[in-house]
C-alpha cells in the first residue's frame, strides 16, 4: 500500500483561493514527505453536475497534479455499508429517530458540549423503536463510549475534542461525511490528512472511529483558512475569488498560484519547484486575509 496525501473536495460549485490554497498546501505536504498526492471527490452531498470538471480543471491550472485516478464517494457505496455493518455487528450504532427539532429542544447532559447529540434514542426500547421506525426513516448512530478524544496536529500540537453519538447513515440513506471520510483515507492508503482547520473540530471523531473499524489513524494538518476582509471565512460572495472571476478581471491561475505561495512566505514558480523551500514549521499561523489583487 502506497503512502499518500490527498486533496477531498466537495463538488458544490468552483473552488475558490481558499480551497486551491488547501489543495496547494496538502499538495506541498504530501510531495516534501514522499507521498504520493490523490484526489478524492467527495459527492455523497451537495454535488452540483459539472462542479468536478471545472474543479479538477481548476486544480490542474494552478499545477496540482495527482497519482492515480480520482475516486468518487458515489462509487465507493460497499465500503462503507461494510463498515456500518461491522460496527452494527459489534453493538456499536443504534438506530435515532430525532429530527433536528428535538435534538435542539433536548435537554442536554450534564456537562455536555453544546451541539453534542444528547443520546435520545439511545435509550428506546424495542417496542418504542418499531413504533418510531413507523412514522420516520432512522438515521444510524455511533454508540461512543468515550465523551472526548485526543489527536496530533502537525500546526496545532495535541487537540482534544468532543466525540458524541454521531450520525454515521443520515435517514435519507446518505452516508455521513464523517465514516465515509475515514474508510476512504484508509482504504486510499491516505496516511495524511492536510485541510482547513475548520474540521479540525470533528477529526476526534474520525479518529476515535478510525480506532474502532481498526484502521490506522492519519496524521493530521489543519492549515489556517482564507478570510475575507471582515475576517469571515471566504465565500464566492466576495467579489473574485474563483479562478474563474480572476481570469476574467485579468489576473491568470499562474498568478493565483504565485499569491497563494507568496502568503505562505514561498518563492512564487511551478510547485515542484517550490517544494526544496517548504518546511511546515515556516508556515503562517493566521489565517490569510484576500483582497482582489489588480490585474
Ligand atoms: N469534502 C470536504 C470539504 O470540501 C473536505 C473533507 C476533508 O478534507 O476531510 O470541505
């Protein structure tokens, strides 16, 4: 099995500079450790047709290039109803029949981290259950039986963070991001995790999980996002921020390229020419502020 990085967009429309500078960044990591790079699309949810084309020919104009062929979340339904079934098997998931309402209106646990699922269903019993399951489809749960687990962040040093009863199978029959995420990276042969560090709140989830299916736990970097200049985190609504939007105001992928590497403190050029410069340790810890550069 291969040891590699990997780039995991979802195809809900163009990527924009803050995404490509991810992608740039687990691209730099991946290739300075002597990983391979893939690229995995991630379509359970929110796939607009035609989003992967432009995304991948996005990703190739600013020079990502990747190992294998990409893989597709779609594709990949076995895998993960595989990994639902083992854990079901091992008395590890429940079925819930909460709608969004009722876990907001649930009195939470004692001590319970706002958002955590306060474990309704847990507690049904079976003739309760074949009630529910009359009115409303169930989602699968996780039965965590730790409230918190540690990781190691290459940027962030240890995190800990909350690890509740998550949804590994949303009642419309879509596999969760978070179980389809960490079958994928192992069955990949992915021993490297680098993305914003917006998810670095749900990666002791994915660990934690990764644990119990006795699959071997990444190593993980959460790179500082792109804000704009309110300091919210990029959005198309910001003016031009796609590639798209950049050509059309005058400004190339090569240029794009060349500003991402500058506020990462690398020289501007192709990446595997950037990559004797690279050195994790160097990197910005704040997140970069984008303002529109003139053509
Ligand atoms: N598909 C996720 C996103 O685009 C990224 C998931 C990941 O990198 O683990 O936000």
């Amino acid at each position: 099995m291969t040891s590699a990085g990997r780039f995991a967009p979802s195809p809900s429309g163009e990527l924009h500079v803050g995404n490509l500078r991810t992608a740039i960044l687990a691209w730099l990591f991946a290739k300075s450790s002597g990983r391979d790079f893939l690229l995995r699309v991630e379509d359970l949810d929110r796939a607009r047709s035609g989003a992967e084309a432009e995304q991948l020919r996005d990703l190739e104009a600013i020079g990502v290039s990747w190992d294998a062929a990409v893989v597709r979340q779609t594709e990949r339904a076995a895998l993960y109803d595989d990994a639902i079934a083992r854990l079901t098997h091992e008395g590890r998931t429940y079925e819930c029949f909460c709608t969004r309402r009722e876990i907001q209106e649930a009195p939470s646990a004692p001590h319970a981290p706002q958002g955590a699922y306060p474990g309704t269903c847990r507690r049904l019993s079976h003739a309760e259950r074949e009630i529910r399951r009359a009115s409303r489809p169930a989602s699968i749960r996780l039965l965590a039986d730790v409230a918190e687990w540690g990781v190691e962040d290459q940027l962030h040093g240890k995190y800990v963070g909350v690890v509740d009863d998550f949804v590994l199978r949303r009642n419309d029959g879509v596999t969760a991001y978070n179980l389809a995420v960490v079958v994928d990276d192992a069955a990949q042969g992915i021993d490297q995790v680098v993305r914003g560090d917006d998810l670095l709140p749900s990666t002791p989830r994915q660990a934690y999980l990764a644990r119990l299916l006795g699959l071997p736990v990444p190593e993980y970097a959460h790179v500082p996002l792109v804000v704009n200049h309110d300091g919210a985190r990029l959005a198309k609504r910001d003016g031009a921020v796609t590639l798209g939007d950049l050509a059309a105001v005058g400004i190339p992928a090569e240029r794009v390229r060349d500003l991402i590497l500058e506020s990462l403190h690398l020289p501007a050029g192709p990446l595997p020419d950037v990559l004797a410069a690279f050195n994790p340790g160097n990197l910005p810890k704040e997140p970069w502020v984008w303002i529109t550069p003139r053509s």
